[in-house]
C-alpha cells in the first residue's frame, strides 16, 4: 500500500492494543485502515504492561468449568465504580469482552492462558470472583514478525533479567523457587540457555512475554491483514467539515499531509502519563506535576485527549482516581538515566513492612498496587512529600527480592552503591540511614513480629482476603503473606507514587464514540483504551482491567466502523469546532 495515498475509511492514532484491535477489527471486514504514532517503535503502554487482560466471561472461564452468576460482573462493577458507574458502557463491555475474545482467538495469533486461580482484586465485594477473569497473553516467538521485531516497544528493563522478559504467574513462580526445587531450577536453566542463544543469533531474545507478546500478537495480526502502520507520524489536527470529523493532518518527517477518512477517526494515544499540565490538575499528591513518576513511554503526552477537547469532547475532571495507581521506586541505568520500577506483589510476600517518613505502617501492603497508594496519599496528607519506605530483612531480601533487587543468587552491591537499596546493620541503623524515628520503626516490627507468629494481622490484615494471599507464598503457614523482620541486616526502598495507565479521558458512549459534556456525539471521532474514560469508574477492581477493555472497545469501534452506512444526518448531532478551533494543534 502506497504511503502516498490519502484516503482511508478508518484512521488509528496509537498502536497499543485498544488502537491495533480497533484496527485489525475493522481491516478483518475489509475497510481501509491506517494507523499512525509518534514513536519511533509500536506497541505503546501495552508492550510494557504485564499484559493481563480482565474479561468476565470466556470460553477460557468456562473451559475451566468457571461459569459466573448471572449479573455477578456487572454487579461487581457497579460497585467499583460509584459514583461513576455508566450502566450502558459496563453493559457493553460485558456482552463484547467474550465476543472479542473470540474474535481473536479464532481469527487471528492473538491467544491467551488463564490460571486455575487469580482472584479479582476485591473478591470478597459483591459480585467479585476468586478466578475465571483474568487471564495473560500467551507467550510469542518474536521471529514471526521478521523485521519488524526491531521496531516493538521494548519492555520497562526493570522488570527484565538480563535483558529477558519473565512471564507472569507461573515462570516467575518457577524463577523465585530456583534453588528449592530441581525442577524449577531446571525450568530457569532452560529459559536461560534459551534466550541467551538467541542473544547470539538474533541479538535479542524472542520469547516475548506479558504486555510485549500482546503488542507482538496484535502487530503480526495487523500484518497479516496488511495494515500499514506509520511510524514517527504525530497528528497535530483533526479535520472537521460540516457536522463531522473527516479526517486529520498527519506531519512525518517533518512534512504535513491531510488523511481523509470515509467512517472515522479512532484516538488510542496512550492517555495522559506524561503531560504535566493534567497532571497537576488531576493528581492531588503532584501539585506541581511533577511530583509523579510512571513507567509509561514518555510520548504518551495526553495527544488524543487535547484532539479529541478541540473538536468539543469532555474530559471528566470529576473521576475519584484519575489514573491506575502504582507504588514505585525510581533506579538508576548503567547508562546514568533514570528507571522506574513499578511495585506489583513484592509488597505481598512476607516479611515486607511499609512506613510513612514517620516510622509507621499505615496500610496493608498487599493490598493491590492501585489500593496502597490511595492509603499512602492518605497517610501524607499535609506532608511535604508523598512517600513510604518498603522494609525488609537480609533472610526476606535473598528469598524474594525486593523492588528492583533480584533475589539470590543475582548480587546487590550495585543497588547498595547507587542508593537505590538502603542498608542497616541493625534496626537502629537503618532507621537513621533513611531518616524515620527509630522508636516508632522498632514498635511496627515488633508489632508485626508478634502477629506474624499467630498469622494474623491485628493492625491492617495483611494476608486476610483471597487476592492477599495470591500474591504471597503459598509455602508460609499460617499467613502466607508474614514472616518475622530479625535476621540482620535490614534494607529499605523509598516508594513514591506513579501509575501504569492514566483514567481521565475522553467522554465516549457505548460506542466508542466521542461525547460533549451534554452528551452529544462528535460525529466522526470514537476514543479507546487510555484516551476514553475509564468504565471502572476510577477504581482498580482486578488485574488487566486495562487491557480487557482495551481490547473489548478496540473490537467494538471496529465493528461499529464497519457497519456504518452513513454519517448520522446535523440535525442529530452537535454542531463542531469553528474553523480556528479544528487546527488547534495536539
């Protein structure tokens, strides 16, 4: 397909997997597709998700004779999201998730693995379940996208040994138990030699994983439908005619050119992580904007929503939580730049304590990532800085890990070097290496010492529901989520907030298509994933409740564009953006 042409029926801003489902959705029934980003590589957010998707539902639930109670999921919902609940687009996320699953799985490489058990995050609320709803992308061979591999989004390195992606679940089961079973050591052994050979043939490895094995299924799918997909190419302005958006004005390399389009425009640009301007209006603990850190691609600057604004759309400022919240600690490279580590279930195992600067716990830390965060920006309140410190003995650090810290037999004299670990030799010490009073620190781990030996939380019920004690060790009794703090030395992490996916978008109906603040459509113009407002209300209530809505509405925008016949006639929709306003730049 010829770079030069100009005319599509659809235009996907944003290759992550609410923009590539959205377009191999609508390339599978043979419209004329065209998707642009502004990154040099594809993939957005989701190459560096943990590439979980939350879909009530599938034929993978019921396979695993997991069939639901009716209205159990939208009752779940409608208790996630308060105040914020939109009863026609849970209703069609609800009736669509299994019907893109399929879509998927039976049309294209796109597939994935549920586990036996993975509770939702609040699965003791109404309408939660203890497993059958989230499920991961299967891994992939990163050699069926022959050069293209290049171009994929790589993973945040963080969460990379030695340059290899580690599956969620079970491989990061077998990687944390490598020197307490054979066969988890020969598992480790396997996956070692096996990616180190590739780095020798291919220069990387190939078994992609988690979010980079979703961002490659979806790119291998769009290329088997031919789908041209544009690289370094930013949308600066929509084109409205009449009543509708018809188009917009894509500058690559520096060159502008007018994309028409004959069914519509898709914003699927990643949300808002890194403009600092929404931050500060929208994140209470960044005043600033800047008091934030996310592991999300620094491109993703909030294009789509100030699109979608220029043309009439609505962000909603009202959102309870305006992004998916994520305990994180800032690293530093070899290279001297800086990394964020997002804290997903370390916090979980036991042994691990957090404390505010006061020296004192305020939460239980295995609550979700999205859940401890809200805690600790309560706790701060009215304090300089938003920050905890997750703390731990040498017996827990070897074991398990901690943060960026690789359990044994990985060293950690680099993290004690660059700063990154704190180290004491006693409590006492510690409690002066980081700065919190050492009374209140010796209270809370004696406290939880005591407590640990019953297994029983009596501050915060660390290990007391279903999705606790999944993310802890299941081989500690009698809570798998505590273990006493004694064996010397101790370490220390600084937390700070961040978030792997931002909330706030766009206003859109069950459509996908985009809204006014009076609730009109914007004729022409639909928004998915990050860019359109979160169905959950702005809570976390299970594990790829990103995702799984991302690749729902990327499936429903795409039959929606395909089965349109005709722009709806002015008189039923808004009048759009004067002149001046359809150039406004993005």
């Amino acid at each position: 397909m010829s770079k030069q042409e100009t005319e599509y029926d659809v235009l996907v801003v944003g290759t992550g997997a609410s923009g590539m489902s959205a377009a191999v959705t609508a390339a599978h029934q043979g419209l004329k597709v065209l998707v642009v980003d502004k990154a040099p590589v594809y993939g957005g957010t989701t190459a560096r998700s943990g590439g979980w998707l939350w879909i009530p539902g599938t034929k993978l639930a019921k396979e695993q004779g997991i069939v639901e109670p009716a209205g159990a999921a939208r009752a779940y919902l409608q208790h996630e999201a308060t105040t914020h609940f939109d009863a026609a687009r849970v209703d069609a996320f609800i009736e669509n998730g299994p019907k893109a699953f399929d879509f998927f799985t039976e049309n294209t490489c796109v597939q994935f693995d549920m586990p036996p058990v993975f509770p939702d995050y609040h699965a003791e609320a109404p309408g939660g379940q203890p497993a059958g709803r989230s499920m991961v992308t299967r891994p992939f061979d990163g050699r069926e996208l022959g050069s293209r591999i290049d171009k994929l989004a790589p993973p945040v390195p963080e969460l990379t040994v030695f340059g290899m992606m580690l599956g969620s679940g079970k491989e990061l089961w077998h990687f944390l138990r490598a020197f307490k079973s054979f066969e988890s050591f020969w598992y480790v052994a396997k996956r070692f030699g096996g990616h180190l050979l590739d780095v020798v043939r291919y220069g990387r490895g190939m078994t992609l994983t988690n979010g980079n094995a979703l961002a490659g299924r979806l790119a291998k799918a769009a290329m088997d439908l031919n789908v041209p997909v544009w690289l370094n190419s930013t949308v600066k302005s929509l084109i409205v005619e009449g009543d509708a958006v018809v188009g917009a004005t894509v500058v690559q390399d520096g060159k502008p050119l007018e994309i028409r389009v004959r069914r519509g425009v898709v914003l699927a640009c990643g949300g808002f992580p890194y403009d600092v301007e929404r931050r500060k209006q929208l994140f209470p603990h960044a005043p600033t904007g800047h008091e934030h850190f996310t592991p999300s691609p620094a491109l993703n600057t909030g294009d789509g929503l100030r699109l979608g604004e220029s043309v009439g759309g609505w962000v909603d400022p009202t959102i309870p939580n305006a992004a998916a919240w994520c305990p994180t600690s800032v690293t530093k490279r070899k290279d001297g730049s800086e990394g964020v580590m997002p804290h997903f279930i370390d916090r979980a195992k036991p042994g691990a304590i957090a404390v505010t600067p006061k020296g004192r716990r305020f939460t239980n830390e295995a609550l979700s990532y999205h859940d401890f965060i809200q805690d600790l920006v309560k706790a701060c309140k009215g304090t300089p800085e938003v920050t905890c410190w997750l703390i731990c003995d040498h017996k827990h650090l070897r074991e398990y890990g901690l943060g960026a810290v690789a359990p044994f037999p990985l060293p950690i004299g680099k993290h004690l070097k660059s700063g990154y670990l704190k180290k004491g030799n006693s409590l006492q010490e510690l409690a002066k290496v980081i700065g919190v009073p050492y009374v209140a620190l010796q209270e809370e781990v004696e406290s939880f010492n005591r407590d640990a030996a019953k297994g029983i939380d009596t501050k915060f019920g660390k290990g007391s529901t279903a999705y606790n004690r999944f993310q802890g060790d299941s081989l500690v009794t009698p809570n798998p989520c505590m273990a006493p703090i004694r064996q010397g030395p101790y370490y220390a992490i600084k937390i700070v907030v961040g978030e792997i996916g931002t909330f706030a978008g766009l206003l859109t109906d069950e459509s996908c298509q985009v809204l006014t603040q009076a609730r009109q459509p914007v004729n022409g113009l639909y928004a998915v994933g990050n860019d359109a407002a979160s169905i959950m209300g702005g809570n976390y209530p299970g594990a790829g409740i990103t995702l799984g809505p991302a690749l729902t509405f990327g499936y429903v925008v795409g039959n929606v564009l395909a089965n349109q016949t005709k722009r709806p006639a002015a008189a039923d929709v808004v009048q759009l953006a004067t002149p001046r306003q359809r150039v406004r730049a993005a």
